[in-house]
C-alpha cells in the first residue's frame, strides 16, 4: 500500500513542487553569488567569472565615488564647488572662442601674405623685393639691396610696400605667439584644474577650491585680441598673461 502511494499523483505533485522551490532556491542563489555549498547547477564557470568581475568594478567604482560625493552632501563645499565648475565652464568656453577667432585671424593673415607677394617685385633670380618710404629696398630676409641689383627692379604702382610686409610679418608672430598662450593655459590651467575638480578619489579640499579659482583667473590670457590689432601688442605686454610657472592646484 505504500508502495502504491508512493507512485500516487498526489505524492507525484507534491515531490515536484518541492523539488520546483529547490531548483529555484539554488538558482536564486546562483545569480546572487551566495555560496550554497552545492555545485553550481544554472550558472557556467564563465559566467560566474563574468560576474565576479563585474562586481568587483562595481564595488570599485562606489568606493571612488565616495569621496567626491561625502564632500558634496555639504551644502558649504558644494556651493563652493558648484561655483568653481561654473567659472572653469567659462574660461573653457572664452578660451576656445578666442583660439578659434585667432585661427581665423591666422588664416586671414596668412591670405593678406599671399597678396603682398603676388603684387611684390622681383630681383633677375626671382627674390621677393619692397621699398620703404624712404626709397630703400630690401628682400624678406630684410636685407637691404643696393644698386645695381636695384637697377634692374620693375616697380608698379600696386607693389606693397616694405611696411606692409613688415607689419604682416608682425602680426604673424603676435598672433601665434597668442595662440600659444591660449592652447598652453587650456591645457596646462584648465585641462589639469578639470582633472582634479573631477577627481572621486582625491577631491580639492574646501580650500583648494579658492586656490584652483585664483588660478583660473589670474592665469588667463586676455580673450579679446582678435578685435583689434593695436591690442594685441598691447594685451600680450600686460602682466594678463599665462605665466611660465605651473600653477598650484
């Protein structure tokens, strides 16, 4: 007779169900990583692998987040933060505004070259000559010709004159000297203020934070030379300029 029961649907269903809530306990467990002390039946080796890894960096990352985000719960740093970020933002967009008005002023210079020697005279051998108000002549490597060489020179009424080509020549050189200013500040002041404002590990303390502030506007190249050409020459001698020094963040 037990026998017979044994092997009854009842019995049947009943042995089923519990093996559906061992199959489920285990593979609940499985997916968890909780250590049942039985093989893993659900889960390949690779895919615990897999997972091991995944949870490993994402334990990781909580823990680097934590520094940053235990400043930022106070309301004190994170003003001071916040304010920090929305100053850096600004320098990085001004800078970038006057690095590509600089190109462009550049690219007009560089054109505006082009002009003045396609109108320039010519020595027999093909050198490049312009003359001064004063009647001199001299070649781009500003030595002055004499004559005969002189002699034998066709000038025209549209020639460029020597002072044309010199301030062409100056301008050049202040503005890539210009936009050597900019891309070091940008990547120097801002770029390394960036990286250390984003830090979650190593965050800028309260102070830093007026520290890296300071930095950011006293090092700042002025962003305005591209209006006019008096004041480059004028901006770039000021004391309103990146300095040689990397600055203290």
């Amino acid at each position: 007779m037990k026998h017979d029961d044994h092997y009854s649907s009842d019995n049947i269903n009943a042995r089923a169900a519990d093996k559906q809530r061992e199959d489920n306990y285990d593979f609940n467990n499985e997916i968890a990583g909780r250590d049942t002390g039985k093989i893993s039946r659900f889960i390949d080796e690779k895919e615990k692998m897999r997972r091991a890894g995944r949870s490993r960096n994402d334990t990781a990352e909580r823990v680097l987040q934590t520094q940053l985000q235990m400043l930022l719960d106070d309301p004190v740093y994170a003003s001071a933060y916040n304010n920090v970020m929305d100053m850096l933002r600004e320098a990085e967009q001004r800078t970038q505004a006057a690095i590509d008005d600089t190109e462009r002023d550049l690219a007009q210079n560089d054109q505006e070259l082009e002009d003045i020697q396609s109108r320039a005279s010519t020595l027999p051998d093909g050198t490049r000559v312009y003359r001064d108000a004063n009647g001199d002549v001299f070649n781009e490597d500003g030595e002055q010709i004499h004559a005969p060489e002189t002699d034998a020179i066709v000038w025209r009424e549209d020639n460029p004159s020597h002072e044309e080509y010199l301030a062409n020549r100056e301008r050049d050189t202040t503005l890539r000297d210009y936009l050597d200013r900019l891309r070091d500040y940008q990547t120097r002041v801002l770029g390394t203020t960036r990286d250390r404002m984003m830090n979650p590990d190593d965050p800028p303390s309260l102070d830093d934070l007026d520290g890296i502030e300071d930095s950011i506007l006293d090092q700042e190249p002025p962003s305005k030379l591209h209006e006019s050409e008096d004041n480059i020459g004028k901006a770039l001698a000021t004391d309103n300029v990146i300095e040689t020094q990397k600055p203290s963040l």
